[in-house]
C-alpha cells in the first residue's frame, strides 16, 4: 500500500464517533469509465502501482468492472477499500436505499462495501431523513463499513444532523486549489465528517494552467502532482482520475513530494472555479 490512512467514523448525538474504520487517504476515481474493459484495466493498473482506493458509482455504470478488477487483482478484499454511491434519483425512501445498497453490492460482487455515499442531496427534500435512515440501516446491518454524503452543503449537513443517529463520515465535493471552499470544509468537519475531494484536478481543466506550470517547475513535480499533493496536505481524501497507466502511477508518485516552499503560491490559486456541478449551493 502507497499513502497514508485516515480514520473516519460516525457522530452519534451523544457526541461519540461509532463504526470507525481506516480509509487510504489517496484513491483512484472512476467517473468517464464506461467503455468496456476501460475501467477493470485502470483498477488493476491502479493497484499494482499501489493505491488500495477506488471511488466508483452507480451512476459510473462501472462496478461490475471494478468488482471484476477486485477479483483479479490478486490483493487481499480487506487491504482495498471500495467507495461507491447511491444514485440520487434512487434515493427516494427508505426501502429504495437498501435495495440499491443491495443491488450495488451485487454489481460490485462483494460481501460488503467500505464506503456508501449518497451521491447527492435526494430531490426531494421530504424524503432527505427517511433516505438517511436507509443508509443507517445499511451500515448496522454490515452491509457497508461507513456511510457518508456527497455534495452536502452546509445547509444539508445541519437538516440531516437533526434526526442522525449515526452523521456522515465523509462529504465527497469538488475541491481542489481553485476551488478551496473554507467554509463547507468548516460545515464538515463540524459534524465529524473528513472532506473528500473529488475532481482534484478540476476534471483536467488545469493541468495546463501557466501559474500552476511555474509552481511545479519550483517543485520539480508535474502541475498534477501539485495540485495532488496540495489536496492531500490538507488532509482530505482525495481520488483522481485517470485511465492511462502512466498518469496513474504519476498521480500516485506525488504522495512523496514536499510542496512546503510553493504551498503559498498553491494557495492563492483559489478563484471559486467549479469544473463540474455543485448541488451544494441546491435548497
Ligand atoms: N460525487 C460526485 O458528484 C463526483 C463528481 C465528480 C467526480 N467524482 C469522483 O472523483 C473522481 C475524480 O474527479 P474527475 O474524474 O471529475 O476529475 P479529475 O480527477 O480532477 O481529473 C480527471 C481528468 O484529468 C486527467 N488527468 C489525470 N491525471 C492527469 C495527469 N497526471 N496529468 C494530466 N491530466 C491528468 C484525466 O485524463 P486521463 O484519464 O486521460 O489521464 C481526466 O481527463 C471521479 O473520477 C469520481 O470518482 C465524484
């Protein structure tokens, strides 16, 4: 295994963390895997280079080739830590969550998944506890390790923190330096919740930004590994994607960089840039 872990768990309302586990801190995203044979092909690439973190979806329609990469890989099921998420147009009731929790599971070819996120707040706001109740049924009943959100805004946080048995372990949402978000990082953590980046690399949009060119010839890295490593000092989960084995195992390779003497430069890259969507900012 390449990275540090963190480990994540669950507010209860007496203020206790249940159901912590150990997460790799640098994983392999999956999002644009669709074509056949692409994404069983990055995993395994993925994890001979050394990440034991892949963030996959319903929405991806890759878990079977990631389930199908697990099983090929030839690495124990308990060293890879397997994120994925419910749909959010599935997410409408209670029941609807256990069955698609069931469903992923069985896309996925595992007994139980490490992380299930619902991948956005469900459209109907009615419906918002009820679904949270479903995915805590899904983690006493082992089915996964931890449960978590995606794309929560603070908003979203506090409504679901008022009938939570069990908050989030983590809130997947874009971060990344051009897009820094103090205070959704602050919303986060308040309720106990580690901030996972997706798009860390603002979906590519950067990598050839001059400003960052400069930062990283300072380093001697790439601009990926700079923004990788920027993410990663900040202590979020970060998961970036690529399906080219070379880019893989750079991406990777930034987790031995010191970036201490550019990380100001890093930090003034920030300009509230959204490479993607952001139902954050949704009622
Ligand atoms: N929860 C959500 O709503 C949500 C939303 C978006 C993403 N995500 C998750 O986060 C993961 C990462 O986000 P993302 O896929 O949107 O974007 P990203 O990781 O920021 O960027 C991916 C893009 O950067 C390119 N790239 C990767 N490494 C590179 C390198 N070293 N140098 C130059 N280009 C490089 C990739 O191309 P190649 O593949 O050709 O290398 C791809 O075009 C997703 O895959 C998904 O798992 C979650």
């Amino acid at each position: 295994m390449h990275g540090p872990t963190l480990t994540i768990g669950h507010r209860t309302p007496e203020g206790e963390l249940a159901h912590t586990s150990e997460v790799p801190q640098f994983g392999l995203g999956t999002f644009l895997m669709k074509e056949s044979g692409l994404c069983r092909q990055a995993c395994l690439w993925a994890l001979e280079a050394g990440y034991r973190h892949i963030d996959t979806a319903k929405v991806y329609e890759n878990e079977v080739e990631v389930g199908e990469a697990l099983a090929e890989c030839g690495i124990e099921r308990s060293e890879v830590f397997v994120t994925t998420k419910l749909r959010s147009l599935d997410a409408t009731s209670y029941d609807a969550v256990l069955e698609h929790c069931q469903a992923s599971l069985e896309r996925l070819g595992l007994e139980q998944i490490d992380l299930y996120l619902v991948h956005a707040p469900p459209p109907d706001i009615d419906c918002r506890a009820e679904v949270w109740r479903g995915m805590e049924a899904c983690l006493e009943n082992g089915w996964t390790k931890a449960i978590g959100v995606s794309n929560y805004g603070r908003h979203h946080l506090d409504a679901l923190m008022q009938t939570a048995r069990y908050g989030p372990s983590v809130n997947q949402v874009e971060i990344h330096p051009w897009l820094q978000r103090p205070d959704l990082i602050a919303a986060t953590l308040e309720v106990g919740a580690v901030p996972m980046a997706y798009s860390p690399l603002a979906r590519g949009h950067k990598v050839e930004d001059p400003q960052l060119a400069e930062i990283a010839g300072a380093i001697g890295c790439t601009p990926a590994q700079a923004a990788l490593k920027w993410c990663m000092d900040r202590g979020y989960i970060t998961i970036p994607k690529s399906s080219n084995e070379q880019r893989i195992a750079e991406n990777l390779a930034a987790l031995d960089l010191d970036i201490e003497d550019q990380r100001d430069a890093l930090d003034v890259l920030e300009e509230n840039y959204i490479s993607g969507w952001d139902p954050t900012t949704e009622p």
